[in-house]
C-alpha cells in the first residue's frame, strides 16, 4: 500500500516555489537563491535529524556573510565569487 505523501512537499517539490520559499524565510524575500540554484537534495531530506538542510541552510548564511566582508575589503565581485568558488551572478544577487 502506497504511503500519503504532504500536500506541501508536492508543493514544494517545484524548484521555483521551493526557491521563493527559501529566499521569503531567509532573506526576507531578497532573491538570493534562484530555481536553477536548487537541486533535488536540497528539496529532500532522509531521515528525521534535519542536518541536511540545516547544513545547506547555513552554508547559503555563511556564504553571503563572507561576501559582504570581503565587499567592505573594496574586492571585486570577479574576486568574491573566486575566493568563495561561487558564480559572479550569486555574488551580484548577494550583494544587491
């Protein structure tokens, strides 16, 4: 017998509504994270610790807060998305 899966998942489950989601709970709806940004780990998690995406969820924190820094250092956005090995773009969504 198949079991009942949560309307919200399904929801969710698209990388759009799921991005919005994300980028309204942390970032008071700044768009940081973008749909092709997300993949289906991010979407999913096994087991009950919720590690998975409280890792993820942070590394995206960690991320921007080392942006800025490195920003209020007068480095180039070329430089910021080296030094963090992430897309000039997502710097440039950080930043805004």
């Amino acid at each position: 017998m198949g079991k009942k899966e949560n309307p919200l998942l399904s929801y969710y489950n698209q990388e759009e509504r799921f991005t919005q989601l994300m980028n309204g709970w942390l970032f008071r709806g700044k768009p940081y994270f973008k749909a092709e940004d997300v993949s289906e780990a991010d979407r999913r998690l096994e087991g009950k610790s919720g590690k998975g995406i409280e890792q993820g969820i942070q590394q995206g924190i960690d991320q921007a807060k080392k942006a800025f820094s490195l920003s209020g250092e007068g480095l180039s956005v070329e430089e910021i998305a080296r030094r963090l090995a992430i897309s000039e773009d997502k710097v440039r969504r950080i930043l805004e």
